[in-house]
C-alpha cells in the first residue's frame, strides 16, 4: 500500500483556532474520525491516528481534529454536548481542504458517536459508524446498569466467585449498591438512552453501530436499544478503545469494508 501525505490544518470557530489533521487519498469519498472523551484526535495509544493511515494508503481521505479546549486546539473544553458546533466547523474544513471529494462518511466511538447520532447530519454527514455510543447520565461511581447486571451473570457462573463469596472476598456493600442499581426503573436513567436510540433511529439505513462485546457502554447501549433493529456489528474484545492489536486490525477490517458497502 502507498503512503499517502499527512497535513496539519487548522480552522477557526469564533476566532478560536482549531486543529486537524488530513491524511491524503482521491476517494471521492472521505472519512470524518470524531475523538471520544477528551482524547487529542490521534486517538487511544495512536489508534485514530494509524486507522488513518490504513484508510489513506487505501486512497480514503481522512479527517480528525482536536474539539475546542483538547489537543492542539485553543478554547474552552466544555464536553461533546457542546460539540456540535465544532463538529460541523471540522466537516466543513474537511471539504475545503479535498474539493475532490463529494460524501461524508464519519466514525466516533463513546460520546464521540453520541455527538454524530446527534449533529451529524447539520453537519451534512451522509452516514455514519458508531461505536459504543455514550448513553449513560451518571449518578454515581458504579457501571452502568447493564454492565453490573453482565457482570453479576458471569460470577454466578464462576466457582471461584462462589469461593471468594463465602470466604469473604467480595465487598457486601457495594455488591448490595449494584443490586440497587439494577433494580431500578429504567425512567430513572434513561433520558439519554432514549435520545440517543432516537437519534440513532432517525438515521435509518444510514447508520451503523459497531460494540465492543465485552465493554461496559457497549453493554448499556445494547440495553437501551433492545428496542431497536440497528444493524449492529461486533468485534469480541472488552476493550473499550480496541487498544489490542487484533483489536486494531478487525477495526480497521470493518471500517474498509463499510466505507465501500
């Protein structure tokens, strides 16, 4: 695969400087990686970065940026529900840097595919891959709901679990904190989950969601959207990033073969 050129770009948003980075490719289609959290736009131990590079010596075009207040980026953080004005400024940096290309594509993974589920199309995004997307108001320190119920599933499963119990292994206290959790009504903390589900609904065929199996936001949102028939794809890791090596590489895998569907 050829190498394709990098270049550092920079926009502006109210006269706050904002920057990007462009990996070059003639596709007339190109890719808009969103960062999640407050992660800079090369991503999780590079992760963003070297998708980015795969893409590029495959001739897609790819876009990431740091949002105001992360990264290289001037202003003030003040988180991805605030984002959408700074994701609509990236895409439109994105179209005046490649004129050649005619279709936005965009992935982001946590709060990050949130935001696109939400802005994306004022952002005139055509489709979009979302990744464990963010749908948990936090209330406490605890998991998510669905991720403690996951969790007390497999330990009771678990002989060495057992083991532990009755030998006084595991904390009773914030063991009883999680059965509280789970117990209670989904109205307590579902406002979000549902404006993300609706959200991700309005898209219709053009979004897809991509879940670590064996992560815990991907495990709330696979609670929340029971409801729904996403087309869902998944890759068998519980890392939330798909840090791994292999993790990387079905990635990578996935999102060549979404950007050519």
């Amino acid at each position: 695969m050829a190498r394709r050129v990098r270049r550092l770009i920079t926009f502006d948003i109210g006269g706050t400087t904002l920057a990007g980075s462009l990996d070059e490719g003639e596709s007339a289609i190109g890719l808009l990686i969103v960062s999640g959290g407050n992660e800079v736009r090369h991503g999780a131990h590079r992760g963003m970065a070297m998708l980015a590079q795969k893409l590029a010596a495959q001739e897609t075009p790819v876009f990431r940026y740091d949002r105001r207040g992360v990264g290289d980026s001037g202003g003030e953080n003040r988180g991805y529900a605030h984002a959408g004005e700074d994701l609509r400024a990236a895409a439109a940096a994105f179209r005046r840097a490649t004129p050649h290309v005619t279709r936005l594509h965009a992935f982001g993974n946590c709060d990050a595919a949130t935001l696109l589920a939400f802005h994306g199309r004022s952002a005139g995004i055509a489709r979009v891959l979302l990744a464990n997307p963010w749908t948990v108001e936090p209330t406490d320190d605890l998991p998510p709901a669905a991720a403690i119920r996951a969790g007390y599933a497999r330990q009771l499963r678990d002989p060495a679990e057992w083991r532990r119990l009755l030998g006084g292994g595991i904390d009773i206290g914030k063991a009883l904190k999680g059965l509280a959790k789970i117990a209670r009504t989904p109205s307590e903390d579902g406002t979000l989950a549902r404006r993300v589900t609706d959200a991700i609904a309005a898209w219709g065929s053009d979004a897809t969601v991509l879940l670590a199996r064996d992560d815990n936001t991907a495990r709330a949102f696979a609670a929340a959207a029971r409801a729904h028939a996403f087309a869902t794809l998944t890759v068998d890791t519980p890392s939330h990033s798909f840090a791994r090596a292999a993790d990387k590489q079905a990635l990578a895998d996935i999102v060549t073969r979404w950007l050519r569907d």
